[in-house]
C-alpha cells in the first residue's frame, strides 16, 4: 500500500503573549544573574544599588507571568513560548519569594 505524502498549510504563528513573556522571563534570569555575580564579587558587601537588579528582575517576571498566563487565551496559534515564558517566570516568581523570606527571617 503506497503511503501518500500530505501537506499541511496553517496559518497557525507563535501567540504575542507568549514571545512578551519569554522576553520578560530572559530579562528577568539576566538580572538575577548579575545580581548573584555582583554579590559574588563584592562578598556580599554591595551597596544598595545592586537592589535594583532585584526590583528589576521581580517586576520582570511577575510581568511576565501574567502576560504568559493570558497569552493561553488566543486562539489558532503555538504556545510553546507561552510554556516556556511563564515556566520561567514562576520559578523565578519563587526564588524571588524564597530569598525575600530569608532576609525577612535571618
């Protein structure tokens, strides 16, 4: 039996929501990286100003995260950007939570 070979055109692309998400998520694993580096270097006697990459990448991600998680709702596209933005943006939603709690509690 002879196997046809059939071609599916869509019109199918990767939901905006999701590409905003990946973006605020790679943005936000960029500043919590060079947050721990510059810690790093200082030996944890940075001044103040390395906050910033902590506010920065919080707002980042909890961004991200809610545009990820609406991205969900359009219709006729991929949504693998979507996976993989809000994936990183809630892990990093919970780092973020866990280190806020140390310092609370140390």
């Amino acid at each position: 039996m002879r196997r046809y070979r059939s071609y599916k055109f869509t019109a199918k692309h990767h939901s905006k929501g999701g590409v905003r998400s990946s973006i605020a998520g790679a943005i936000s694993l960029l500043c919590t990286s060079l947050g721990i580096y510059f810690a790093f270097c200082a030996k944890g006697n940075a001044g103040n100003y390395l906050a910033l990459f902590g506010v920065a990448a919080i707002g980042s991600c909890i961004y991200g995260a809610i545009v990820g998680n609406q991205s969900f709702k359009e219709e006729e596209c991929y949504y693998l950007f979507s996976r993989l933005g809000t994936t990183v943006n809630l892990v990093l939603i919970i780092f973020w939570i866990a280190v806020l709690g140390m310092g609370i509690l140390i």
